[in-house]
C-alpha cells in the first residue's frame, strides 16, 4: 500500500510518500480500506516533533480515516465487514489501509459522505469532548473561541450554538471572521486588530464569559482572564503559540477574587482512560450530521501524496475547516 511515513522530524519535506506492507487485522480490531483521511494541526506538530505524545519513528502519520471495512480480526462481529465507517486512532491513518479497534470507529449512513466524515473526526470529537467533560457551558452563558475557523475552533462554534451557548469567535483576518459569523456565532472578534477583554465584556454586558476554549497558549492566556467572569474556566487544549508566558501565573493569582479555573484538555486523556466512549461519541456525531444539525466546512480536499503541502497549508494559517486527504 501507499502512506506518508515520517522517518525524522523537520519541515513538510520530512515526510515521505513510499509503499509498505498492508496491515492485518489483530483481535477486536477491523481492516479498513481508506478513502478519506485528514489533516490537523496536530500533525503538523507530530513532524515537528513538538507533539505532546511523539510515537517512536518512523510512524506512519494521521489520526482519522473513514473508508470501507474489507477485513476484521478475531472477535470481531461479522456485520462489521462491508461497512462505511470513520475511525479516530492513534495513528497510521494516512495511507491505503489501516487497522483500527471497533471501539474507536462509528458506521456512516449513505448520506454521509467520506469527505464529511473525516470533517466530523478528530476535530468535532475534540469540540464535543470540550463541551460534555472539559467544560459544560450552561446554555444561555456565554463561551469564546479562539481559532474559531480552524477545525476545531469551526466545530467548537457549531456545536456550542446546538447546545444554546451566546458563542463568540476570535478570527485572525476579515476572511476567517466572515466564516465564523457564516457558521453562527453570535458574535466575532479579529485577533490582533484590538484589546479582547474589553469588547467582550461590552457583548457580555460586563458579565464576562463562563469559559474560553484556547488552542493557542502563548501570550494570550493573560488576555483570557480579563475576558471570564466569577468562577470562569479557561480550557487550554492546544499550544499552537507555544507553553504560557511567564507572565500568565502571576496574572492568575491576581485574578484571585474572581475565582478562575484553568484545565488543560488532552483527547489523549479519554483514550487512556475511557476509549469505548470515543466510537460512541463520534457515532453521536454522524447521527448528528446525518440528521443536518452539524455541517463540517471543508477548506480543501488534496491527493494522499500531497500532504505535505497540505502541511505547508496549514502552517500558512489560511485554512478555514478542514483539510482532507483524498486516499481511494
């Protein structure tokens, strides 16, 4: 089969396009002949080596695929074989094949298509862990999202909106802040283009927000703390600007009469700790889709072989949803 192999750590041009052997199937697990598969920044942290998580190398990358199941391992249930499935795993997702635990994979209908699938996957589980675990957002309340264009920061919007949140998207041009209020926000700020904390409490009528969803960390962590209310959460689940600046804890204990939380949110953490969930959730998510209540927006549908500039693509910032990868 063909995949996209990392052999070392570096730029996009780290990653290599080559034949390997087709995996088998081992117990509890299925064969699924891909289709789609999908790219997040998460994978562009893998190869530059800056994954929490780093697998040994050389690994064959991506974390999502959807396709047809063309073989299955011991144990597992014969209804299984033929279907249309999308999995998230830990791994070996951008190639020809791939073998994945049933507990980790949801069934599509027909009406949902392998591109919308891999919209739905690692992204909109992330959002939805975010939003049942993380931090529950009462409806009416308030949440802000940063990266709201992005993959998960787009799914983070939507499904906020679902659940009755007042959803504000933070958007670092006029072009991703169209998208955002496109998706349904209520309202979107430009990042970068003037101070947050007070334009959200102007939305908010001073009452601030009851949780911020930050992907980015770096410097904008003080920012959020000027943006919560009493007993606001700030959930940081990506440092896609790199670790907190030093300056955030002292900021932090200064915030002390407001009573702030901060978590830190890994979906490394439900599949250690709770992986049947996983499939269940991303089935609830199909459902969802299926029915027309969620609509995964696709920047970009690119060649497996081009996925290293589905990379550089990502690392541009210009892509608004998700990129996929066209498999077979």
């Amino acid at each position: 089969m063909k995949a996209i192999v990392l052999p070392t750590t570096g730029p996009a041009e780290a990653l290599v396009y080559t034949d390997l052997e087709r995996p088998e199937p081992g117990p509890g697990q299925i064969l699924i002949e891909v289709a789609t598969a999908g790219l997040s920044f998460g994978d562009v942290q893998l190869r530059c080596g800056l994954y929490p998580h780093m697998p040994p190398l050389p690994f064959v990358t991506g974390y999502e695929a959807a396709g047809v199941v063309v073989g299955t391992g011991a144990g597992v249930p014969a209804d299984w074989l033929g279907a249309r499935v999308v999995v998230v795993t830990q791994g070996g997702c951008a190639a020809q094949y791939v073998a994945s635990y049933t507990i980790f994979a949801a069934r599509l209908p027909d009406s949902v298509s392998f591109e919308t699938a891999i919209g739905i996957g690692v992204n909109y589980l992330t959002a939805r862990i975010l939003l049942r675990r993380a931090a529950p957002v009462a409806r009416g309340a308030t949440m802000i999202v940063y990266a709201a264009a992005g993959g998960v920061g787009s799914a983070l919007v939507q499904l906020g909106k679902l659940d009755g949140a007042q959803v504000i998207g933070l958007a670092g041009s006029e072009a991703k802040c169209r998208f955002v209020r496109d998706l349904g926000a209520d309202a979107v700020l430009q990042s970068g283009a003037g101070p947050l904390a007070g334009a959200v409490r102007g939305i908010t009528g001073a009452a601030g927000a009851a949780v911020v969803f930050n992907s980015v960390g770096g410097t904008t962590l003080v920012d959020d703390l000027g943006m919560l209310g009493p007993f606001g959460q700030v959930v940081l689940y990506g440092m896609a600007g790199g670790p907190p600046a030093p300056d955030f804890m002292p900021a932090f204990l200064g915030a002390f009469g407001l009573s702030p939380a901060l978590r830190l949110m890994s979906l490394e953490s439900v599949a250690m700790s709770d992986p049947a969930s996983m499939g269940q959730i991303l089935q609830e998510l199909v459902d969802l889709a299926a029915a027309g209540l969620i609509t995964p927006k696709l920047h970009a549908v690119l060649p497996l072989a081009e996925a290293a500039a589905g990379h550089r693509l990502l690392e541009s910032r210009q892509v608004m949803g998700k990129l996929v990868l066209a498999v077979s």
